[in-house]
C-alpha cells in the first residue's frame, strides 16, 4: 500500500466516521473515537463489499458512501455490544 493510498483512506475514514456520528446520534464515542471508527469502517468495508458484489459505482463519493456504510454497522454491532455488558 502506497502513502497516498494510505492517506486518502484515513481521510475518508474520517469523513465517513464524523457521518457516521451524525447518523447513529448516541450511539457513538464522540469526535476521535467516532473517527477511529471511521476508520475501521472503512476498512471493513474495502473488504466486505467487494465480496459481497456490492457496488455504488466509482470516485471519491462512491467511497465515502462505502465507508460511511461501514462505520455505521460497525458503531451498530459496538452498541449492541456495548448493552450486552
């Protein structure tokens, strides 16, 4: 993985993790954590999707969405974790 590469996925990562936030209100970790989530998300999602022949097309858009797709089901899943214990 390349520098740049790298870089553009935190970005978007963060992006998607600050909607995420929005979307998911009280559910998430506040600005950092909801980032770190982001993150991940976004991750997973590079991943996941893929695999699973889930596609919104191309460009920066496109990934935001993907990312912003996986940050919410992470913050999900941490929820529901979360209330368990």
């Amino acid at each position: 993985m390349q520098f740049g590469s790298l870089l553009s996925m935190l970005i978007i990562g963060a992006i998607a993790g600050w909607l995420s936030g929005k979307i998911m209100v009280g559910r998430g970790f506040g600005l950092i954590g909801n980032i770190i989530v982001g993150i991940v998300g976004a991750f997973l999602a590079g991943l996941m999707f893929p695999v699973l022949g889930f596609s919104a097309g191309g460009g920066v858009f496109a990934t935001i969405l993907h990312a912003t797709i996986g940050a919410v089901i992470l913050l999900f899943l941490i929820s529901l974790i979360r209330k368990v214990n």
